[in-house]
C-alpha cells in the first residue's frame, strides 16, 4: 500500500491528524493495534479546551460535541473545610466542554470511512522502517499475513508504550519523566452528578475528583498507593470515601449507584525530545504524558495536531518546510507550559507519602492564598481553559 501520510494509532491524535489531512486531500491510513470494540471500550477524561472543540469542529464533525457537550464555566477547588470557586468564564473570559473522550473517538472513527480514511484495526507488531530517509515505510500483521505501507512521513500517534518514540535512535532523543508515587481510581456510574461544577478536593485522606459525562452520568476518582487493587474497593466502600474526601456539604449531593467501570492509573508526567526525527513526527501520548490533575492529556494531543496537521499541509501543497522543521520546537513549547501546570494542580492537590507535616502546611496556604486572591485564581483558570496556540 502506499499513502502520503501513515498514521500509527487510532487514539485521538491519530484520529485527529488523519481526518485533518484527508480534509485538505492527503492520504493518510491508520494503522491501530485494538480493534474499534477495544479502542471504545477505553475510559479516558472528557474536558475539552476551546483548542480541541475548534479542532473538531473544522474538520466538520462537531455536530454531536455541539448537541450533548456540556458547557462549564467554572469548577471549584476544595480544601477540605470550604470550595473554592474558579471562576473560569469571569476571570479568562473563556470556558471549556465536558464531553468524553470516548464520544470524540466515537464520532472521528464513524466518519472515517466517508472521508476516506482508512483505518486497518487489529495490526500486529507494528514496525517503522527507514524513517531517516525520505522513503520510510510500517509494516505490520494482519490476520497473520504481512503487509507494508509506504508513505513520505509517518506520524507517531501510538500513545506513551507504542513503537514510534522507540524508533528514534537512542542518541538523538532524551526523556524527561516524573512519576508518582500515587494512582486514581476511577469509578463511572449512572447516577446524577452531586454538582453542576467539576470538584478537585485535597483532604487529609487524600485527593478525590467529582466529575461528569452528562446529566446522568458522573465520573469520581479518588486517590490510592500505586499498588492498589480495585478488589480492595467495593462499591459501597469507595461511595464512603468519596463522601469524606468531597467534604460533608458535598456529600450531602452524592448519588450512589453501581459502577459500570471501575479502574486504577497511575500517574506520570513524561516529555519526550525532539517530538521529529527526519520522516517521522511524534503527537500526543507518543511524545509526552501528563497526570489527569489538569485534563490536559487530549488537549496537548490536539494541540500537537493543530501544529502538525498545518506544517504537513503546508509542505504537500506549498512545498515548504518550515513548519515541519519548527513543529518539535513548536509543540514543546506548549507541551511544556501543560505539564508544569499539571505538575503543579497535582502537586497541590494529593498527598505526598514523604511530604511531611510541613508539606501539608504549604498546601494549605497555598490553596488559603488561592483563596482569597483574584490573581492566582485568573493562572489557575488561564492555563486551565487552555493556553493559546
Ligand atoms: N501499533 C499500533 N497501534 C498502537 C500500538 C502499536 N504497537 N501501540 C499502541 N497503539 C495504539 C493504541 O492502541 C491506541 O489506540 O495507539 C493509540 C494511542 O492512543 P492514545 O493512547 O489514546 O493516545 P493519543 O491518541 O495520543 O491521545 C492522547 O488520549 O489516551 C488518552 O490519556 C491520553 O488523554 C490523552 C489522549
Ligand atoms: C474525567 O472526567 O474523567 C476527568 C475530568 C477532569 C480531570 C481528569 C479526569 O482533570
């Protein structure tokens, strides 16, 4: 096979860029290595910032974002003892949408076909070949027979364990990594959510998260040791810690139910560079991790595409390169501003096996600052609706 563009992984980024590029006539085909079931089946979060709304919407397939998201201007921090509103839409004069990252990937993979975006799911040992020259090519296994693309690029969009970061030769690239010596456990429920507003709460016992997928389904999480496991947590039991985490007037609004999905992840911060060798181009999770803290994982996924999609546009039908070479140097540039600010919404909001009572004391005045100050409220609120392009 042959195409302009191969695309590894059928994730948001990939999904994305794919369907940029087939909107401005370049040919570009996904290989994924889950099936569509598979690849639906996964809960990730669902804030989306204007940048990712914007990004859908262009390629013409917002029209279920537009109807079922749900518009949030705001969301409160809680200390424990109070909630600390966040004023987003009065202080940025921007907002973001709740809409799960499920429905994109829904909606992106039922378009793709019309488009003329092929996507071949179910692809085995995935490999990148030649990727410094101006030739390279993927192979891969489909129903146990091999099969080869060739393209002029490939974009690596295979997420943080795929093969593209891993086919870059060991000199030319450095990882930058953090990880925690905590996780989330999720849990998704159809019951309403116990507030119109998302709530990060840092208590004693550690943090917890109320979210939301729509009216009727609400979304928690709660933070555990890293090696936690979910059959420690019957329902019944994480519904009580929620309630304490949450504090009691939030507990009053909590509507329990049985999960349809319950889950541990770790947490991890994680910049690859440069996010370009020669052919190919790393997007999203291929290049860089962040902790969920600051809902910034789709985002930056993106936000890479808006950069990649543009500079790959640019060079099939102007010939130019300048944007290609600038993308790593471009995305990272954002890419970083995102994982200082989920380092930092993360670092203030758990508890820290190690931190000590001190540590716990700067949490406090720090969310006691944030309080009352109109201007750490506006950063919050900036980097969380999203920095600009
Ligand atoms: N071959 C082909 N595909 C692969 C391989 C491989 N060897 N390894 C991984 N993949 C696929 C995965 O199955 C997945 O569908 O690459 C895709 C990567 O998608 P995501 O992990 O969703 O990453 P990305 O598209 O960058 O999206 C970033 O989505 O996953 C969340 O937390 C993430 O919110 C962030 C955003
Ligand atoms: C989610 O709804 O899953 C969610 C929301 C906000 C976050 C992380 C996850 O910061």
């Amino acid at each position: 096979m042959q195409a302009d563009v191969v695309i590894i992984g059928a994730g948001p980024a990939g999904l994305l860029l794919g369907h940029k590029l087939r909107r401005a006539g370049i040919d570009a085909i996904i290989i994924e290595r889950q099936s569509r079931e598979h690849v639906l089946g996964r809960i990730r979060a669902g804030v989306l910032e204007q940048v990712t709304v914007d990004l859908v919407e262009e390629i013409g397939l917002g029209a279920r974002l537009k109807q079922e998201g749900l518009a949030h201007h705001g969301f409160y921090l809680a200390d424990g003892e109070r909630l600390i509103h966040i004023d987003m839409q009065g202080l940025t004069g921007k907002s973001v949408v709740v809409y799960g990252q499920t429905e994109i990937t829904r909606d992106l993979m039922d378009a793709a076909p019309e488009r003329g975006l092929e996507i071949v799911f179910e692809a085995s040992e995935v490999a990148l070949h030649d990727i410094e020259t101006n030739k390279p090519f993927v192979t891969y296994l489909k129903d146990g027979v091999e099969a080869r693309v060739d393209a002029r690029f490939i974009a690596g969009c295979d997420g943080f364990h795929g093969p593209s970061r891993r086919a870059m030769p060991q000199s030319v690239g450095v990882g930058y990594e953090r990880v925690y010596p905590f996780g989330w456990l999720g849990i998704l429920a159809d019951v309403a959510p116990c507030s119109d507003e998302l709530i990060y709460a840092n208590h004693d016992r550690g943090f917890a998260l109320a979210s939301m997928r729509s009216h009727t389904r609400s979304r928690y999480y709660i933070q555990v040791p890293t090696d936690e496991t979910i059959e420690h947590w019957p329902d019944d039991r994480l519904w009580d810690e929620l309630a304490i985490r949450l504090g009691p007037e939030v507990a009053e609004r909590l509507t329990r139910g049985p999960a349809i999905e319950k889950s541990i992840a770790p947490l991890r911060s994680f910049v690859f560079e440069p996010m370009r060798h020669h052919s190919l181009f790393l997007a999203g999770d291929a290049a860089h991790i962040v902790p969920p803290t600051g809902a910034k994982g789709l985002n930056l996924a993106s936000s890479d595409v808006a950069y990649l999609a543009a500079a790959l546009i640019q060079w099939f039908e102007d010939g130019k390169s300048d944007g290609i070479d600038n993308y790593s140097q471009t995305a990272l540039k954002r890419v970083w501003k995102a994982e200082r600010f989920s380092w930092s919404l993360t670092s203030l909001m758990h508890r820290f096996p190690d931190a000590g009572a001190f540590g716990r004391r700067m949490q406090v005045a720090e969310l006691d600052y944030i309080a009352e100050s109109r201007a750490a409220q506006t950063a919050i609120a900036e980097n969380y609706v999203g920095l600009p392009l």
